[in-house]
C-alpha cells in the first residue's frame, strides 16, 4: 500500500457521501459545494504530506487515490486539484506529475476538466515540458552567437557544468534576474562552468544593447556564451518550455538536466550541491552509515540497505546518488567482515561501473570510478567455490591440542573445513582473531575436524619475497588479518571470515 492512502481509504470511501449528484455540473447546490470545500480542504493536507517524496511516488499516490474514487464527479474534482497543484508548485520537478496526469488520466479521457480550453491548456503544458523536466538529457539547441552566421550549439559535448538563462530583452524579470546573476558570478569560486544567456527574441539592435551593459565581468570560474535563434528554427520554446521569460535551467557535467524553473537564489543553492568539491568518506558520513548499518545481521540485510540506498537516491537526487554511493564505498572498504565484503562487489560493479553515465566527470574518474576498478578487482581474486593456488608456504597449522611450525600446500592442509589466516606483526585485529582461534580449538566437539593455517606475511615477506608478491597478487591481503576457508578438496569456501566477537 503506497504511504500516505492508508488515511484516504476510509476517505476516499466516504467521497460520495459529501455531495450529491446533480445532473448538471454548473447548477451544483450548496450543499455539493460545501462538500467540495471539505474534500478540498482535505486534500490540501494530503497534498503536503506527500510533498517531500519523489515525483514517482508522487504518481503513484495519485493514481491510486483517484482510482480509489467510485464517483465520476468527485475523482474529477480530485484528478483537477491535483492537476492544478502539481502545475502551480514551486517544488521543482513537480510539473512532471502534473503532466504524468495529463498524459495518463485527462487526455485518454479517464478523467475530465471542466472544459475543453483547460484540457486543451493542459496538453500545450505537456508538450512544451515534457522534453526538459529534471532528471532528463538536456535537448540539444542549435543557435547563433554574436556575428556569427554559423549555428551553433548551445548544449555541447564538453563536462562542465552548464547554466542556461533565457530570457528576453524588454522583460522587467529578466533585467532583474540578470542583475542577481552578475553578482552572484562575480563571486562565484566553485567548480567551473558555462554560463548561457539565451536571447529569446528576435531584435538584433535590443540585444547588442543589452549585451553591453550585462554580464560584461571577466569572471573567475565563469566562461559566459551569448546565443540567440532569432528564427526560432531550433525549436527552443518547446524544447525548454519557453511560455514566458525568464527560464533558468542548471544542467550537470553529464548533459543532465538537475535545475529547472529557478531563480538565482535557487541557482545559488543548487550549485552548490552540484559542483562542490565533495570529499567521500568524511567522518559525518561514517557515523549515518554506522546507524544505518547497526543492526544487520548477514549479508541479506546489508543487501537491502544499499539497494534501498540506490532507489531512493537515484530516484530523487543525481548528486545525493553520487555523495551517497562514494561515501558508501569509502565505508564499505574499512568494513573487513564478510558481510560487508560479500557486498560491495555489488557497489562497485552494479551503482558504478555499470553506470558510466553517472559517474563520468574527471573528479568521479580520480575519487570514485578509478577505485572501484581496483577494489572490483581485488574482491574477484580466489572467489568462493574455485580452487585455492596450491603455493607451498611456511606457517604455523594449528588442530585440536596439536601446533606445528611447517611448510604446507595451501590445498593440502587436510582437514574437513581448513581455515587459513594471513596475519601480521603488531596488528591488533589479527591478534584478537589469533586469540578467538585458539579458544575455538578449545570446544573439540565443535571444531574437532577444523585445521587452522597461520600465515605471517612479515615472516614469508623477509625469507621469500617473490612468494609474498604472488600471495599479494591472489588474495586480497590489503587489509589484516584476512581469513579464508577450504574444504578438503581445496576448494574455497568463505572469504573474509571472522572469529569471536
């Protein structure tokens, strides 16, 4: 059941019994239009408590709340309230709900306006804001700059970050706007981009005039691109939504649109989410995923976390996509237990590596993809179920009340579970699982068949060095103690094991 229809069953149930039915919509009582208040007013607080989720979400409690309404009258009434609030909004990425309506509920006729101009009002909405609502690929734009008679494009293949400004000579707004703008670039010390200031209208004069007394500074991280379609052959109005001016659009390194319908205050706070210098793996960032991660009690469980993770935030936010992932990843790597390292192949392979579309500008090349590669991998050495290299290496084999300094095949050890624990000098980790090893081949019962394998790399490192490098090249020994189990095959069993507490 979606999150907030469990209130508006019991509501929605009871709709009918507010109004009544008259046979004609403009000869409505007042005891009909006092029914519509309440149901409005209702509504309204339906309409806030859903306001923080995403535009999906969005859309689906739409649908189910108009479809949980039996009566033809009244789920026109709520389909057109929401409708209408979705349109007017100024929550950004709103407007795609409104036109998801249009396109799924009024325009196939499921549902009605009160007329034809309004459903007609409402197609033109659709069709000059379906092509640059958030989350989509910015439309290509081909237009002319200053002298210029070749066309050229407005949205290039270059990274960098882009802000677009249409807007239109003789518009008080715009002239404002562009004043806010000015000042805010010439401040402006974030990662660099490109701004551009899109001529909407057609006088070649008004606009030579209005370039020489705007956007005139050389700014510090700000390259300024002046354009215009005079002809308006490139379809701009539409591509962009252009019913009026001013339109300011903030588009990401990928050609993604991550801003539409802003102000320069709203810019001002958007980019600083977007071309901020993000550090991963911050210690704020540990302590949200240290109480998101508190309870897990396998590898399911942390599954789940990360995949809820990647729905919410890809859904919603790009940017919050990458922070979160990054910084997941940089979690992930200190994590040495196996439930963790079972998962993170899933991180960097299936919310990374997979998706060069998201992670494709030179800081997530540096910070995030580059080590993903490595950390990708690093886990694929000895995966669980192929057999172990059968180097000969010396270390201490530890079963039932028997220790013993040899060398060993690594799939000879010979028992029916055979864990074999790669450690080092003056590490606290290895030293603590040591301890919980032999107090384990204290319960000969349980463990009585178990042979335990001590490696210390500082020890092969000094007497074979090239035997430690190709150790280093199978097994992921970057961080100690690293523990692994065979069966009496040599086949590997488990990776990243951990003993005790």
């Amino acid at each position: 059941m979606k999150l907030f229809t469990k209130i508006f069953l019991c509501f929605a149930a009871a709709l009918p019994a507010f109004i009544s039915r008259p046979a004609v919509a403009q000869d409505k009582p007042d005891s009909l239009q006092g029914g519509l208040v309440l149901l409005d007013s209702k509504l309204d607080a339906y309409f806030a408590a859903i306001e923080a989720v995403s535009a999906r979400e969005k859309m689906e409690e739409c649908d189910f709340l108009i479809e949980s309404v039996g009566d033809s009258l009244v789920r026109n009434h709520v389909a057109s309230y929401l409708y209408s609030k979705f349109k007017e909004s100024a929550l950004m990425g709103d407007e795609a709900v409104a036109i998801y309506l249009t396109d799924n509920w009024f325009a196939p006729g499921k549902v009605h306006f009160r007329n034809q101009e309004e459903l007609f009002a409402a197609k033109l909405f659709a069709s000059v804001n379906r092509q640059s609502l958030l989350g989509m690929k910015a439309p290509q734009v081909l237009a002319y700059a200053p002298g210029d008679e070749e066309v050229k494009e407005t949205i290039g293949p270059n990274k960098k970050i882009k802000v677009l400004f249409i807007y239109d000579t003789s518009c008080p707004v715009c002239r404002a706007e562009s004043k806010l703008l000015d000042a805010y670039f010439s401040s402006y010390e974030g990662r660099p981009l490109e701004f551009i200031p899109f001529y909407a209208g057609a006088d070649a004069a008004a606009w030579e005039a209005w370039r020489e007394v705007n956007f005139t500074s050389d700014y510090k991280n700000v390259q300024v691109r002046h354009l215009w379609d005079p002809d308006a052959e490139s379809d701009f109005h539409t591509k962009y939504g252009v019913l009026s001016t001013p339109r300011l659009f903030l588009i990401d390194g990928d050609g993604i649109i991550v801003g539409r319908g802003l102000d320069s205050e709203a810019l001002a706070a958007l980019l600083s989410q977007v071309a901020d210098d993000y550090e991963y793996g911050s210690d704020s960032s540990a302590a949200i995923f240290d109480n998101l991660f508190d309870s897990v009690s396998g590898a399911d469980d942390v599954l789940s976390i990360v995949k809820s993770i990647e729905t919410e935030t890809l859904l919603r936010d790009r940017t919050l996509y990458r922070h979160m992932v990054g910084d997941m990843l940089y979690y992930f790597v200190g994590k040495r237990t196996r439930p963790f390292r079972t998962v993170l192949p899933y991180i960097t392979d299936s919310l990374i590596l997979t998706r060069p579309q998201i992670w494709s500008s030179e800081e997530d090349n540096i910070k995030i993809v580059s080590f993903a590669q490595t950390l990708s991998y690093i886990a694929a050495l000895s995966p669980e179920g192929s057999r172990i290299e059968p180097y000969k290496v010396p270390g201490r084999l530890m079963y039932g009340n028997k220790v013993k300094d040899k060398t060993m095949r690594l799939d000879k050890i010979g028992g029916d579970t055979s864990v074999i624990v790669f450690h080092i000098k003056g590490c606290s980790r290895c030293q603590a699982q040591l301890s919980a090893i032999e107090d384990m081949l204290k319960d000969k019962k349980t463990y009585g068949k178990w042979r335990f394998f001590l490696v210390d790399m500082d020890e092969v490192l000094s007497k074979d060095h090239s035997l430690g490098e190709e150790l280093m090249m199978d097994f992921d020994l970057s961080s100690m103690p690293f523990i692994i189990s065979t069966d009496s095959k040599g086949i590997i069993t488990g990776k990243y094991l951990h003993f005790g507490d």
